[in-house]
C-alpha cells in the first residue's frame, strides 16, 4: 500500500501568527512540505483546486510544476481537478505538460469537487452538474487515448475536427483516476471505465463504505478491468498522542463546522472527535503507533493501493505540519512496508 499526504492549500488563521498566512506565504510552505514529503519516501503528494478565499491553490497544474522542481521521486497529483468547470484540452494540455517537467511523475485526479464556486464562476449551471462531467470525462479519455482527435462535440464541448493534441506525456497512458464522495453512480462509472478509484472517507464509520468499493471491484472485473483503488483522509501525526489531538482538534473543527453551517450538517463536537480517531472513525490522528495501527486496519477492510492524508484541515503551525509529515514517511512508512512484506516461504 502507497502512502501519500494531499492538501488544498488551507490559509485558515495560524495559531502561532494570529492570522492566516498570506497566499505567498502559503505557497511557500508547500514548496517546502512536498520537499521534506519526497525525502520523506512518500509516494504521493497531491493538491487540490478550489476557488474560495480560504483555499490557495486554483490551479494546481501550476503548482505541481513548481513542485516538480523541487522533488526527485514522489508522484505529483492534483485532488482534485474540477473537470465539470474546465476545459477537457486545456486541463490534458497542462498535466502533460506537468509529466515532462516532472520526469512522468504526474498524475490526474478528476472529480466534481467538493464545492460549488467554480461552476458560476466560469458559466455553468448547476443543473448540468452531471451532464457537464460525464461528457468532459468521455473527452478527457479520448485526448489521452488518441494523438489526433476527432469528437463530434456535445452540449458543452465543441467538435474537434481530427486535429493533434500537444504536447504528449512522458507516461503512456497519463495516470487518470476518479474522485468520488460516496455514491454508487460514481463508483459504477469507475469500474466500467477502467479508472482506478478515490474513496474520501472522512466522516463516520469506514465500514460504511465496503459495498461500494465491492460494487466498483465487481464492475470492473465485469468489463475486463483490473481495479485500483485508493482511499483518502483527514490526518495529523505529532511524537506525542494528546499532542496532535489538542494541535488538530481546533482547526479540523473550525473548518469542519465553517462547511457543514454552509451546507446543513449537524454541528461537530470535541468528542465526536476524540471517537473519530479511534479505529471505527474517519481520521488519522494521533501519534506514529495510532496512525500505523489504523492504517493497517483499514488495510485490512479496504486492500487499497494507496492511502491519502490530510495533513491537515485547517491551519497548523507550519513546523508542526513538516514534523507530521516526516513522521509520517520515516516511522508509518517503514512500518506499513514491515507489516505487510511477504512472509518467508
């Protein structure tokens, strides 16, 4: 199982500076967390695309470049692009265009995002929120599929007449996977399209989430496809247990709550939280033996490929986020790889 870290660029007040960071300052930060999350021996590093004022990164395709040249080896993905609100070309142009800068450490994560900006923002009606992504996925495919592309065009893509589509990525095919929040629609369009799959769990039990990694396995064997499947996280790893407790309860439970008044959920509390980091909950928080275990076990549930965290929701104290990550590559890495290397035969 690949281990990776994935962050939207929060810029929520520091509790140490008294205010958020600035975007600069922000930006600068992540430059120096995917560094330390590649010397680390993550595999992972992958940013997200929001378009609110709490978020810096709207266009991650920039962003992971200026992180490929600070990395050597770990993967650079977006989490996610919002491929509803984008051109399929431009967006296919971009992460090539990434994969040669980086070596071919790109990769895609589309999705139809978590929020809603971006649908206004550049024209498009919510009501097309389906429509908008399945004929943008079937594009995207097409363009990483073929070098010259003839499409008829749809309600929201025009014709392209069997014109050439450059540059070309390093990877052949450039790694495409599917974001999805938990419906079986989602997970379905997974499995029969033969992209590997996103689960973000990040709320209540994980087992809640089996029958629909088991409904995106069965489709894909259906169609002939070999299921790949990661799972992603809310996260935060201190040397010391209570001490990444009281670090991240606050500022997971400000942003938390901040989105759930804005779309109707019940409010969090301190011991919802304090539960959710014990085996049967959502986040990975605690100090190296907590996150391993719970790694471990979900290992166990789910067999993924890949496990994403969070690191974090919510401002922390730029040194203390560095020190999670390193944890998290120098004692969880080390220990996942012992736990689950082949027994001698």
């Amino acid at each position: 199982m690949e281990l990776g870290v994935y962050t939207f660029g929060e810029r929520t007040p520091d509790p140490e500076l008294g205010r958020p960071p600035t975007p600069e300052e922000r930006l600068r930060r992540l430059l120096e967390e995917v560094e330390l999350a590649d010397q680390a021996g993550l595999g992972v590093f992958a940013v997200g695309e929001h378009h609110r004022e709490e978020f810096v990164v709207s266009a991650p395709a920039v962003v992971l470049a200026a992180m490929a040249t600070r990395t050597q080896r770990i993967r650079l993905s977006s989490a996610v692009v919002v491929l509803s609100s984008e051109d399929p070309i431009r967006v296919f142009q971009a992460f090539a265009t990434l994969d040669l800068i980086s070596g071919g450490r790109a990769e895609l994560m589309v999705g139809r995002g978590s929020f809603l900006e971006s649908f206004p923002l550049f024209g498009y009606d919510l009501r097309d929120y389906e429509a908008l992504f399945e004929e943008k996925l079937a594009l995207l495919l097409k363009l990483r599929e073929e070098e010259r592309v003839a499409w008829p065009g749809g309600r929201f893509t025009r014709p392209i007449p069997n014109l050439g589509v450059y540059p070309r990525p390093k990877q052949d095919p450039l790694p495409i996977w599917l974001a999805m929040g938990g419906t079986p629609e989602s997970a379905v369009r997974a499995g029969r399209l033969g992209l590997p799959m996103v689960l973000a769990i990040i709320a209540g039990s994980p087992r809640r989430f089996l029958p629909l990694v088991e409904l995106y396995r069965e489709t894909a064997r259906a169609h002939g496809h070999v299921p790949k499947l990661a799972l992603a996280a809310h996260g935060f790893l201190a040397e010391d247990d209570a001490e990444a407790f009281r670090l991240a309860a606050p500022a997971f439970l400000q942003v938390m709550n901040r989105i759930g008044r804005e779309r109707g959920w019940r409010p969090l509390t301190l011991d919802y939280f304090a539960w959710s980091r014990g085996l049967e909950g959502a986040d990975f928080i605690g100090d190296p033996n907590r996150v391993l275990e719970k790694a471990l076990y979900w290992y166990e549930l789910f067999r993924p490929d890949r496990l994403l965290l969070q690191l974090s929701v919510g401002t922390l104290p730029h040194r203390k986020v560095l020190r999670a990550i390193e944890l998290l590559g120098t004692e969880v890495l080390p220990g996942l790889r012992r736990a689950l290397a082949p027994s001698p035969s």
